[in-house]
C-alpha cells in the first residue's frame, strides 16, 4: 500500500485521507520548505499530493524523486473537493503504483511513467 503526505496547501479534512496511508505537511511542520517536504517524502518513501506545479516540474527533472500527485481543479468548497477527491481517488490509486507523476484535472486524469 502506498503511503502519501499531503502538502500545506491541501485541506486534511478530506475522508479518503484520513488513515495510516497519509501524512500531512500542515501537522508536521507548516513551515517547511518545498525542498523539506521533497526531502522527507523522498527519505520516507512518500508520494507527495500537492497543489503546487513546482513539485511536478522537479520530478520530471530528478531521478531519484519521490512519486507526486498533482490536483489541478483550482478552489473549490471543502464539500466539493471532498466529493470530487473520493470519486477520483481510486484511479490515482492505481496510477501511482508505476507513475511518478499523477495530474488530477476536473474531467481527466494524465499519468506520466
């Protein structure tokens, strides 16, 4: 089963991510940088889920990068997320068993090896 940690800029709220599977950023240390969180997934075997472009461009650059699951839906409310996240997540799931990056959109989903 993978594990995953969650970056500062996602809600921890969200049901599908409430388990042993994740970790989150925002109550480990808000103030990390992106190179501690890339770090720490790195050294921990996390795949990062990130709002932020700079962690999808890295691991296109970086060999020995952690696995990144990038959501690109833009604000949404906290109940929409939640939903949109919980009928999505399955399919991620089973992207990041052999992708490195994942790219969540609202009507798709591209996974890059």
């Amino acid at each position: 089963m993978s594990k995953f940690l969650v970056d500062a800029n996602l809600p921890f709220k969200i049901k599908v991510w409430r388990s042993d599977n994740f970790e989150f950023v925002v109550l480990i240390n808000d103030e990390w940088t992106d190179d501690e969180v890339w770090g720490y997934a790195r050294e921990n075997g996390f795949i990062i889920i990130t709002k932020d472009a700079d962690f999808s461009h890295r691991v296109m650059i970086d060999r020995n990068s952690p696995s990144v699951v990038h959501i690109k839906v833009g604000n949404m409310k906290l109940r929409d997320f939640e939903k949109f996240i919980l009928d999505v997540w399955r399919e991620v799931e089973e992207l990041c068993e052999d992708h490195k990056l994942i790219n969540v959109f609202f009507d798709h989903i591209e996974a890059v090896k």
